[in-house]
C-alpha cells in the first residue's frame, strides 16, 4: 500500500478574502479542518460570523454599484474570464492533490476538476458575448424591447463533493452577467477554495467582486441568506437545508436556485446492452465515492435477467480497488469526514435487515482501524418502502430492486421524494423515450452515463431543487429582465379631466 500523500505548502491557516484583503474573522473564531485518511487536523480557518459577513456583504455591494464590474461591455468581462479559464487550466494537478487530500476524492477523479472548472468559465465568456435578448415590434405603432441588467450581491454557498469544481459552476455565470458575490464553501473541504483569491487577482477581476467568507452553515451561512442586501441565493447541498433556506429568504423575495439531493433510479430493461449498463451503473453509484448528488443509487433491474445482472454486479462491487486517495489505482477512497461516515455505516446497519448483503456491509478490509473507509456495499431485493430505497445515503451504498413490466418499472422509479437525475438502459427507441418522459426528475439519461452539455438546464424536481442552472437559465437567474417601451408616434391616452 502507497504511503499516505501530503501536498506540499500546504496551508496551515485559511483566511477570508474580503475586498481583496485576506483577513481573519473579526474576532478571531476559528474551526479546526481535517482530512479524512486519518482524520487529523491539518489547519484553522477564520469562522465567519455576522460581524464578517456584514463586512463581506458590504465590499461586494460597493464594488457593484461603485466599481466597473458591472458596467463592463461583455467583451472586456468575457477577457477577464478566458484569463481565469487559462489559469485554472494551469492548476490542474495542483487542485487534484488538494481535492484528494481534503476529501478523500480518489486522485485520478479528482484530476481533470480543473479543465472542468475552466471549461465552466469559458462556456459563460462565449455565452455573455453572444448574449440576445428580445425585442418586439408594433410597425408605425410601438417599440418593445428586453433589457437585461446584473441583480447585485450573490451568496453562493457550496457542498463539500468535488468542491472546486461546483464552485465554479456558480461563480462563472454570477461574475459573468456583471454580479458580485460572497461565496462560503462547505466547512468540511475548504481547501481547495483558496485558490480563487489569486486566480482572480491574476486574471484582473476588480477588487470586492469576489469576497470568500469561511464558517458554518448554521452562523454564516444562514446570516448570508438573510442578509437583506443579497437579493440572489444559490445553494447546492441536502434537501433538509435547502428546506431552512427558502424558508429564511422567504420574507425578502431573494431570487432562489436550490439544487439539493438525489435517489436517482437507474432502470435496465432486459433488452438493454448490459455490459454497457453494468459498466454504467456500477460505475453511476461508485465513483466519487458514492458522494455524488446524481448517483444512480436504486438500481431496478428487469426480472428477466435480474438474477445474472445482480451476480456480476456484486462480483464487479467486491473487485472494486478501495485505497489511500493519493493511489492512483485507487477507485473508491476515504469518505469526506467522520460523521459523515458514521450516517452512511447506520445506513448500512439497516440495510442488513431491509435487504440481501451481496458485498461490502461495512469497513473496507485493510482499512480497519483509521480513516472512513466504507466497502462499496450492495442490497439486492430490496422493496420499495425500504429506508434504504427512500432516503439519500451519499456514499458507495447501492440498493437493487425487480421489476416486471414497464407500468411497475416507472412506479418504482418515481416512488421517493427526489427527482433530480434518472437513467434508463434499453435498446427499444419508443419505450425509452415513453419511459423517460414520464420519469419526475430534472434529468434523465438514455443509454448514457452521467455526461451534459453545459447549455442545458441542471436541477431537479420534487424535493430534489427549486430553479434551473446551465446555459441560459444560469444568465435568466443571475440577471433581471426589465421591459422598455417606447411610442412611436402619438400616445393616445384617454384625456381624464379635461
């Protein structure tokens, strides 16, 4: 077994950006952060309380209203953002290392974030640039059209899986539309978060544009969102929070995005080509260490050949390499912190008795005594009421279910309080089209892994989001729309009082 990495420089104590500043908490709160091999603290980071993000608040508001951000042609932002591209591109393996280590994200997983993020920002330079919005004409009459303008102070709040990455999901489409921010990662994995403050100084984004406050959800967080000069709020995370977040922007009208958690079925046909779907949805529940909001975790399997497809699944499960992070052989890591370890063995516990233990059932073998490390566990035969059918888990745990024919197939796919991703394996071109429609989710996959186009709509439905993100709904959301009309000859108003 390889030695346990440790990047080099790496941090002791993070700090705030404000206002391009980095500065510790007004009153010197901090929080202990760790990694999750041998769950030992390697840094602080200042814990932001209201004090802090008041200051936040008010050095995105200023640069917004003060600052040339949001007066910018798109052209001259769209520059400054291909520069944030060209400089994250750059950083690939130094972000990898830091992913891995701070989450426990395998490391040949966690390369490739950075062409990703920068890929990201690229997308929104093009999209500003080719921006068009409508306009409508009367002849001889009126003249209508759109004008669209940046809100103001954007709170992104961020989850703590592939973080960089979906950081930058958030970040590119507020900054791009001329917007600031104040972003506030998760507590768990704040790491790799430092690096925006120089990738941005570097590319030449103004001063107060972006502000990076670190701390809990339960003091930062919720003040964020509170906060009555932050109209927009875009949060990724579970659903229980996301519930507290509406609530609490509800008084002030804040523009919401909410992309929250998953039970996403994945439904093979007996038709279906089932090496590429065995690959497929072995793959969906495993990788990112099961820590994925879009996991295929409720696998429904046809009758047909239900029995053969289970078998080579948990052959396929029990042969996947469990290991240290920083391995490259390694497919399945450490899970991201201990309490989130001990959710997913509870699950595991009740699982034992809500379904047929195939592989996995608790802590991987050579991996006993440290870090949070979970076998990648399959349930088979499991009814649809099951806890482990219903609620999300978050980690390499799969439940299996039979179907019979296509009316029980969808029954069973749409029987949780999640829609956010669902995937359907059948070679009848009708039926999967059919099938995929009714499906109540925000996405679903034909024949496909987990791939989109950055131009459509991310999100879900059910308890699974609130909004659309991607593309131009990512423009609509971090932009107003104000109708202008203009006569163009007499108003022919009524002469009241005359």
């Amino acid at each position: 077994m390889s030695k346990h990495f440790v990047p080099e420089n790496l941090p002791t104590h993070l700090q705030h950006y404000i206002n391009g500043e980095f500065v510790d908490s007004i009153g010197g709160e901090t929080f202990d952060v760790q990694e999750p091999v041998t769950n030992t603290n390697y840094a602080t980071a200042a814990s932001a309380q209201p004090a802090d993000v008041d200051l936040a608040v008010a050095a995105a508001s200023k640069a917004f209203k003060e600052g040339p951000w949001s007066k910018m042609l798109p052209r001259e932002r769209s520059r400054v953002l291909h520069k944030i591209a060209d400089i994250v591109e750059s950083r690939d393996d130094e972000l990898a290392l830091l992913e891995s280590y701070d989450s426990g994200l395998p490391i040949t997983q966690a390369k490739g974030q950075a062409r990703r993020a920068a890929e990201n920002f690229r997308f929104f330079a093009d999209l500003i640039v080719a921006q068009v919005d409508n306009s409508f004409r009367v002849p001889g009459r009126q003249m209508n059209y759109v004008n669209r303008k940046p809100i103001g102070v954007a709170a992104l709040i961020t989850p703590w899986n592939v973080p960089f990455m979906q950081e930058s999901w958030k970040l590119a489409p507020a900054i791009a539309t001329g917007n600031s921010v104040v972003m506030k990662p998760a507590s768990y994995t704040p790491l790799s978060a430092g690096l925006w403050p120089d990738i941005f100084r570097e590319a030449g984004l103004p001063e107060g544009v972006f502000n990076l406050i670190f701390g809990s959800g339960s003091v930062a967080g919720d003040y964020l969102v509170k906060h009555p000069d932050v109209p927009l709020v875009s949060f990724t995370g579970d659903s229980s929070t996301g519930a507290t977040i509406s609530t609490a922007a509800a008084p002030f009208f804040k523009g919401l995005s909410l992309e929250l958690g998953g039970k996403s079925p994945a439904v093979v046909f007996a038709d279906a080509d089932l090496d590429a779907a065995l690959d497929a949805t072995v793959f969906g529940v495993f990788s990112l260490n099961g820590e994925r909001c879009t996991a295929g975790s409720r696998v429904l399997v046809q009758r047909d050949i239900y029995d053969d497809f289970v078998a080579k699944f948990a052959q396929r499960a029990k042969n996947i390499r469990v290991g240290l992070p920083s391995d490259p052989q390694t497919e399945v890591g450490s899970l991201v912190h201990p309490k989130h370890f001990e959710k997913v063995m509870s699950y595991i516990e009740i699982g034992k008795r809500e379904g047929r233990l195939l592989a996995g059932g608790g802590r991987a073998e050579g991996f006993e005594d440290e870090g949070n490390y979970v076998a990648p566990t399959v349930f088979a035969d499991v009814a649809p009421d099951a806890q482990i059918f219903q609620d999300e888990i978050f980690g390499p745990v799969v439940a299996i279910t039979p179907f019979d024919t296509d009316e029980e197939a969808l029954e069973l796919a749409n029987n949780t309080k999640y829609g956010l991703a669902a995937y359907v394996w059948t070679s009848n071109l009708k039926r999967a089209h059919n099938f995929a429609h009714q499906i109540e989710s925000g996405m679903v996959w034909l024949n496909s892994n987990n791939v989109r186009d950055l131009r459509t709509p991310f999100g879900g439905v059910k308890a699974s989001g609130l909004g659309r993100e991607g593309g131009y709904r990512s423009v609509d959301f971090y932009t107003t729309q104000q109708s202008i009309q203009i006569t163009l000859n007499e108003a022919h108003s009524p002469k009241f009082g005359v």
